[in-house]
C-alpha cells in the first residue's frame, strides 16, 4: 500500500475546513490514507512572513466573499464565525492526544470541531466547548480536558507544527503526498492525481 | 449574449501564462467571449500589500517549483525565464493599442509574447524583442514601436491597471464574471461554472 497524504490544517482556517469536507473522498478515490495533521499556521506564518488573509486589504476582503460562495458551491453548512481567527490551541492539542491512540477517533472530533467553529459559529478556543465536542463523539471529557493542558501535547502541538514547516508548510490547508507539497483546498484535484499516478 | 468575462494578466506571471493557455477553452466551454486584459501588477500589489511570489521565502520557492510541474501537467512549454520578473510594460502597452482596433490579433500578439519569455525564455522588457514578435503575427514594426512608446498607450495601460484594482483585482490571473472576482488560474473551472450558470 502507498504512503498516507499528510492534510495539515489549522483549525481556525476556513479553507482547511472546506478541505476537511473533501478529506474523506480523497483517501477513497485515490485510494490512499490520509493522514490528518493538525498545526498553529501562526507559527508558520512567521517562517515565511505571511499573514491571515483576513489582516491583508483587498485579499481579506475578497476572502470573506470567497468562503461563502465556495460553502454554496459545495453544499457546506457555512457561516462566519463572531470570533474570528480564534487561537486553536486547546482542540489541536486534543487532535494530537488522540491521534496517537486512534487516528479514526481523531479524525471524527476535528470534524466536530470544523463544523463547531464554521457550521455553529461556536467558539473552539473555549475548553469547556471542545470537551463537550468531545463528549458528542464519544471522548471522556475528564480526560480530553487534561490532555488539552498537558504539557506533553502542548509539546506535542510544537514539534508537529515545527516539522510541518521542514516540510515546507506555509499555509492552511497544505498536503504533502509523496514529499510533493501542495498549499490549498484548490488544489485537491491535483494532490488525488498525484497520488494515483505517483506524480507527472 | 452574456457579458464577457474580463482576464486580468501581467504578461510577466507564470500563472497567467498557463492560464492565457486555457483561455479559448474556457471561452467556447462557457459560450462567452473572454476579454484579454494587460495590467501592470505591480501596482495592484503596491494597493494590495502583496509582493512577488519569488521575493517570498518558502512561498517562492514553492511557487518555482509548482510552475514547473503546472507545466507538465497541462503539456505547456516552459522554461524559467534568465530574468525574472521583467517590467512588462513594452508588450502590454503594444496590447492595448491593439486592443483597440481587433480583439482577436490583440491575442494572437499576447500569446506570442507569453511563449517567448516562457517558452523560449526571451526578455519581453526589450522594445525590439517586442516588435519582432508583432511582427510575427502581422503587425507594422514602425507603428508598434511607435505605439509601444506613446503617451496615449502609457497612459490607456495605467488606466486600465487602475481600474482593474477598482474591480478588486489583487493578483495575476484575475478572471471578473458578471461582476464577480476569481484569482488565480487554479480557479478557471470555477469561472466557467459562474459564466455558465450565472452565478450559484
């Protein structure tokens, strides 16, 4: 079987969330795992001197207009968070927790969390909301609520995002499928023909 | 018969070279005429905030090597220019002028000017380059030197740049469809489904 395709996204990324709706078809139609890798793009920003879309003049605006015309071009319950960006600390260092005991599991509590924050406009930076996320896939919450302040996924959340940036990480969402890096929700097509044909 | 949609290049952008590529096809797949636009853009980067691809760290060396395999994907013929970027501003001023009298050959002049510096790495900055390629496709070499140094052709390229900005225009391609603005050559199936459908 071929390697898995690394999905890095942030949680607070609109883009990412649209990925993370197409994540599943991907793996099937490609016929390859993959591998969901969650990050604070934050830290890679500062690598490579981006910046949020919504912070840049014109980009940002053409941004917010973009998000909702993609949500109605591929049926995505969408609306703009009151809060946005967020600091998504608490339900990334969740995902890591998780990842490392049942990628599945973890795979169904970030979806929880994208459609909590673009879906609901809830506030995934709250604690008390991702246990209770959590808790609606079938996660403990006495236990997902210390692992979100345990200073090993805090960790954990740091050297994945560090890695993520060898990688060539720079944006949110960003594939990586057989060392071949590809930043964007856009360029899906191309990560699954990729992966099919092992590159071009 | 529904409005044109609107192509925003700067002939000095590897992207909207692949995307001049596929722009016929998109014009018969839509039913639509596709307008050429020629626009200075650094000038809507100086509006935007944005830079260059390649004065980007990380980013620019991804968009490097991205080029190189967009091109092979979509069977383009591709060289990275010696120099790049170049000031475009000889070939786009030519453009306009021949905009004004005949679409068609307009085109037929600017695809010339996007296979010489992307295929055949030619500097498209020098003025007798320029003529040259006009006068492969048909066109007076004294009145295109003329025109490429006018003040009335300086001045139309300015004002065209600063209208495409009015538009939003942030990046190059810049596709607008009935009033709606899409970036990047990556979203050319998008605009053939907002032209054809008028909009979702």
């Amino acid at each position: 079987m071929s390697d898995a395709i690394s999905f890095y996204f942030d949680f607070s990324s609109p883009y990412a969330y649209f990925a993370a709706l197409q994540a599943d078809d991907l793996a099937w139609r490609s016929g390859r795992e993959v591998a969901w890798k969650a990050i604070m793009i934050g830290s890679a920003f500062r690598a490579s001197g981006n910046k949020p879309l919504v912070d840049q003049p014109i980009k940002g605006a053409y941004a917010r207009h973009d998000w909702e015309r993609v949500a109605r071009l591929i049926n995505a319950p969408y609306r703009m968070p009151d809060r946005f960006p967020v600091a998504s600390l608490a339900p990334s260092r969740a995902f890591w927790w998780l990842a490392d005991r049942d990628q599945a599991l973890a795979q169904r509590f970030a979806k929880a969390v994208f459609h909590a924050y673009f879906a609901e406009g809830e506030d995934i930076s709250d604690l008390a909301l991702v246990v209770q996320l959590g808790r609606t896939v079938g996660i403990d919450p006495a236990a997902l609520e210390a692992a979100a302040q345990d200073a090993v996924w805090k960790q954990r959340l740091k050297d994945e995002t560090e890695t993520a940036i060898e990688q060539g990480v720079f944006g949110s969402p960003f594939f990586v499928v057989d060392g071949e890096g590809f930043w964007g929700a856009d360029r899906m097509a191309m990560v699954e023909d990729w992966a099919k044909r092992g590159g071009w």
